[in-house]
C-alpha cells in the first residue's frame, strides 16, 4: 500500500498494489477548505473484472466498473441507476 499526502498532511490517495507493484486499487479522497473529508472514491485496476469480460466492450467495461465503484462510502449497485448521491457524512 502506498499513501499520498497533501500539504495538510492529510492523506489524498492510497493505492494498493500486488507483489510485482501493479495498482489493483486507488483511493482519492477530496478535503474542503477547512480540512474536512467531503469525498472518498474508488477505483479498481483495469485488469478483467471477472472471469468472461475480457470480451466487453468499453461501455460494457465502463458501465460494470460504476456498478462497483465506491462514492461517499456508497457503493454506485447499492445508490441503483439514477438515484440521487449518499448523504456525506460527517467524519
């Protein structure tokens, strides 16, 4: 696992890697002007998400990674299309 610090020393990005050090996730995490954590979002590698998409094409690709895609602690499958964001949370 790796972190990345802004000048707050907050971290900004964590990203955990396999053993030859390729990325399989990331974690960016927004701050506002006072410090406070207003947004967390994951991503994951662009490796095959599972077994039987290598042959999805990039919309199909796409649009599954938002499925699994973590917003505000929410998962984007859990919100379902459309829905309006999570509530943020105070931390």
């Amino acid at each position: 696992m790796a972190t990345l610090y802004n000048e707050r020393e907050q971290p900004v990005q964590l990203t955990f890697q396999d053993q030859e050090r390729r990325i399989l996730s990331q974690v960016d995490l927004l701050y506002d002007e006072a410090g406070r954590l207003i947004e967390e979002a994951q991503t994951r590698s662009d490796e095959p998400i599972a077994p039987g998409t290598e042959e999805f094409n990039p919309a199909q690709v796409a649009a599954l990674r938002d499925i699994f895609t973590v917003r505000n602690g929410t998962s984007m499958m859990l919100r379902g299309a459309g829905a309006k964001p999570a509530a943020k949370s105070a931390l």
